[in-house]
C-alpha cells in the first residue's frame, strides 16, 4: 500500500488558519505559536477524555504549554500583559 503524501497528511493534521491580525514578523510568529498551542491543546484533551490521558497529567501538560507560550509573547516582545495572568 502506498504511503500518502507526508506533506498532504501534515497539512491535514496541522491546519493553519489565515492570519487577519496586523503583519508584523512578530506577530506571525506568535500566531503560528498559538495555533499550535491549540492543536496541543484539542489533542491533549482528546486523550484526556478518552481515557488514555490522566487528567493530572493532561493539567501538567498543557500548563508546560502555556509556559511555553507565555515565553514566546515575551520573546517576540507582544502586546500587553493580557497573558501574564496565570
């Protein structure tokens, strides 16, 4: 059987949503950044809900993401503190 397409399959897995927001380089890094964060996210609850994840761990995993996150927008120099909350 044939193998499809790598590029196909990531781009069906990993769908990017355009990008409406002001076009700075900063900015389309930080998106890029979210979306990702948000593919993580619906994946790490999937598992969660099916089972397959403890929810402790599913907490601790998306809670290291956002950490990665929260240093991606000081990185990139973003915005405000609307996401230094905890």
């Amino acid at each position: 059987m044939d193998e499809p397409n790598l590029d196909s399959k990531n781009k069906f897995l990993y769908v990017r949503s355009r990008y409406y927001g002001q076009v700075k380089p900063e900015n389309l890094v930080f998106n890029a950044n979210l979306q990702e964060f948000a593919h993580k996210v619906g994946y790490i609850a999937s598992l969660e809900t099916s089972g397959k994840l403890k929810p402790e761990d599913a907490y601790k995993q998306i809670k290291a993401l956002w950490k990665q996150l929260k240093r991606s927008k000081k990185r990139l120099f973003i915005g405000g503190d609307s996401l230094d909350e905890s």
